[in-house]
C-alpha cells in the first residue's frame, strides 16, 4: 500500500503519517500539489491524503488529465465542515476529520487495498475454476482468463494476485478497450517530457508503476496490432520503452490478461499476434457464464443483498421465496455484473421485512425472468412487427444510429458491454459515437444515460 501525503507534515499530519505507517503503508510525502504530482509521475500511489486547504480542485484535474486513477482523500479539522463540503465538491472521495482517528485511517486504508468486490462462488464449476487459479497463482507464468463480460475476470485476476508471492507489491489493472488508441501506448510504457504535445513532465506507465508486482491487461483483445508487438517485447525481455525515451527501463512484473472475445479466433483473423497469444495463454482459466453455474445465483444474491443494505444504511433483509425462485429461473445475460446491479436495486425498491418478487426488476421497471410462455411469445411478435413497420421510410445510418445509442443507453454508457451486445468491436462503436458527438448528438457516458431518449 503506497500511500502519498500531500501537505506539511506538522502537527495532525505526523500523527495521521504515523498510523498510517503502524498499518503497514509505505508513506511519502510532498509540500504541496505540484511536488505531489511529481512524485505520482515519478513512483505512483494508491491512494493520496491532502491537506484540506490546498488546491484539490487543481490536484484532482490533473490527475484526470494525466489519467492518474489514484484516488483522494481530504483531511482537515473536524470542526471545518465547509471545508469538508467543498473538498468533497472538489473531487475528494471522502474527508477525514482531524486529529485522526486511528480506526477511521485503518478502514480507509483496508477500503482501497482490498477489493470491493468480494469473490463469492458455490458451483462444482466455478470450484473448479478457482482450484486451478490457486494452483498455479503462486508461479511466474502468464496467465489468460476468458468469458462473458461480467462472469468476474478482474475479480480472479485480483485472487490470483492476492494468492502470490507478489500480494504484498501493487496490482495494476488497465482497461485495453477503455482508453484511446493514441493514448494506450504512453498509459502502458510511460513518456518523457517533450514526446508529444501536452507531455508537460516525465510520466511513468502501468508497466513500471506495477514493478514488483502484477500488471492487469483487461481487455487485451481490444489492443491495436502495432502495440502488441511492443507489449510482446516487454514480456519477453522485461525491459521497457517509454514513449520519446532513449533508454530501455527493466521491470519486474507478472502479466495476467482477460478477454470477452476468442483469441484463437482473433489470430485467425489476424487480429492478434500468434507469438502474444502463446507468450499470454501460458494458463487458460475460462469463467463459465452465470447461468453455468446456478449454484453460485444465490449465493451471490444474498451476498449483494447484504453488501448494498449496509452501503445505504438499510436493515439487512433476505429474499422471499417467490424472489428466489425468480433469480434462479432468470438467464442473466449480463452475469455477474447484472446480478448485482439487480440486487442493489432490490434492496432499495424492496418494502416489508423480505425482499419480494415485486422489487426484481430492470432498470426500466419491468418485471424480470423467463418469457416462454405463449401469451409472451405473442406479446414478443406483435411487438416485433411494431418496430419493423417503425422502420418503414427511415436510411439504415438512421436505423443503426438509433440501434447503437439505445444500446449504450441500456448498458450505462459501458462501450464494452455496448460493443457486445452489437457485436462489433470496440474500436468500431468509439469510430461510431465520435461521429455522432461530431454531428452535435448527445452520447451516454460511463454510468449515465443521454438526457433524450432518441432523436428524430
């Protein structure tokens, strides 16, 4: 655990600095904002404690420029509730009063080094899974990890480090698909000042800030060719390049990689590098699909259950009967990822002691569960038959636009999800929304939806 503080250490800061320590975090420390973002250039964190009367509206913009995913927490005299208020207006994700409380620091450090979304599994075929992750979580070897988007890779990719000899030094996670081409390049290997506009200060990459421990590559599938050649390099050799640098740069890291696509299929395509996809797929652990493994649906319902009454302040209530039933019968598409979100929406939905069949829902409000039955299969044509008369008059550029911003609608601006459910690329559906954003039409962001609901 990494811990930067920024401000002068005196006084309340010292103690906080101190405990912080007791608790097992490595501490550094900078005066003020722009020699804090030096050392996160320099070395990275995990997490940042502010002084509360420095500039983090400055400190959180350019950690958001620079892409620097460590988050902020603030810290100033109890009594300074205004203080407290516009830190958090600021971009701080919580506020620590002052002198520290020894507990609250504990909890705050525990929060951001484990992670929050707890690995639950039952299943024969999920324990199998897992047996084999904690076989071989302890040797060197690269591993792949493969299924549905929203089965949990990143959560078995964080088990497989927690169970290494690395658990102790950082996981580093970073999205392949999530990040612009143009920019993946410098996020992986870093750059010098200078190397491109805006490269305002030396800025090291995924690649170094996980030395000693695990790099993350979620999404690989989504990697342009070109820098698969340079990623291959890197395991290969351990030695990295930083964009506009001189000097190779060794590192010392263990390389886990998840995809929701076929890589085998994908090197048939041409897509991906043969030499990557064999120097990754050392070990192959496929997640299975949720409806693969029913054992698991409510175990983690219960678990989802608990874990969102205790984030909203609510009594912990279990599933009814009819509720039960419900999640076992459904096919949850979304897995894992739509479980959840379903759960957390029953909990806040849910009235009486138990949560009831009435509180499943989709985020629309409908009803959820299976739709054989013959009174829904004629719901299901005619409303087909709808929507292809809808069509009748409209160009195939407006029938797709509609098709693909209702689909980010429906998966809250996720593009993996989205690009998904289209099936097309990543790569295609940014091509796609730049075009749209271009033409003045708005475009669901990450969590959201768009404010209009379709355009004419």
């Amino acid at each position: 655990m990494r811990l930067l503080m920024i401000g002068r250490l005196n006084g309340e800061l010292v103690t906080a600095s101190k405990i912080a320590m007791q608790r097992g975090a490595a501490v550094t420390q900078a005066d003020a904002v722009p020699q804090g973002l030096t050392v996160l250039r320099a070395r990275g964190a995990d997490l940042i404690m502010i002084d509360v009367g420095l500039d983090i509206r400055a400190l959180v913009g350019a950690l958001e420029a620079e892409r620097i995913r460590t988050p902020v927490i603030a810290c100033g005299v109890a009594a300074d509730a205004r203080a407290a208020v516009a830190a958090i207006q600021a971009g701080a994700k919580e506020y620590i009063p002052l002198p520290p409380d020894p507990e609250l620091i504990a909890a705050v450090l525990e929060a951001v080094t484990s992670d929050s979304r707890a690995f639950v599994w039952r299943d024969p075929a999920m324990e199998r899974v897992v047996r084999l992750a904690d076989q071989v979580a302890r040797s060197e070897a690269s591993v792949l990890i493969t299924g549905e988007s929203g089965t949990g890779k990143e959560v078995l990719a964080r088990h497989v480090h927690q169970k290494s000899h690395r658990a102790q030094k950082p996981f580093v996670s970073v999205n392949c698909a999530a990040i612009p081409e143009a920019l993946l390049e410098s996020e992986l290997f870093g750059h010098e000042k200078g190397a491109f506009t805006g490269a305002v200060a030396r800025r090291i990459g995924r690649f170094e800030e996980a030395n000693g421990g695990t790099l993350l590559l979620d999404e690989i599938s989504e990697m342009d060719v070109r820098l698969q050649s340079k990623l291959l390099r890197a395991l290969q050799e351990r030695v990295i390049d930083r964009v506009g640098g001189t000097a190779p740069v060794k590192v010392d890291i263990r390389v886990l990689a998840t995809s929701n696509r076929n890589l085998a299929e994908e090197v048939r395509k041409g897509t991906f590098r043969e030499d990557l996809f064999y120097r990754l797929n050392v070990v192959h652990l496929r997640l299975p699909a949720l409806r693969e493994r029913p054992a698991d649906i409510l175990e983690l319902a219960a678990h989802f259950a608990k874990k969102y009454a205790a984030v909203n302040g609510l009594a912990p209530r279990a599933l009814s009967a009819e509720a039960r039933t419900l999640v076992t019968r459904n096919p949850w598409r979304g897995n894992v990822r739509e479980l959840e979100n379903t759960l957390h929406r029953a909990v806040l939905l849910a009235s009486g002691p138990e949560i009831g069949a009435e509180a499943i829902l989709t985020p629309e409000g409908d009803a959820i569960g299976p739709a054989d039955g013959p009174a829904t299969r004629a719901a299901q044509a005619a409303q087909a038959a709808d929507a292809a008369r809808g069509l009748v008059g409209r160009t195939v550029a407006e029938v797709e636009r509609d098709l693909i911003l209702d689909t980010l609608d429906h998966c809250l601006g996720n593009r993996t999800h989205a690009a998904k459910i289209l099936g097309i690329s990543i790569r295609t559906l940014r091509n796609k929304l730049n075009e749209y954003v271009e033409a003045g039409l708005e475009v669901a962001e990450p969590g959201g939806v768009r404010a209009l609901a379709a355009y004419g």
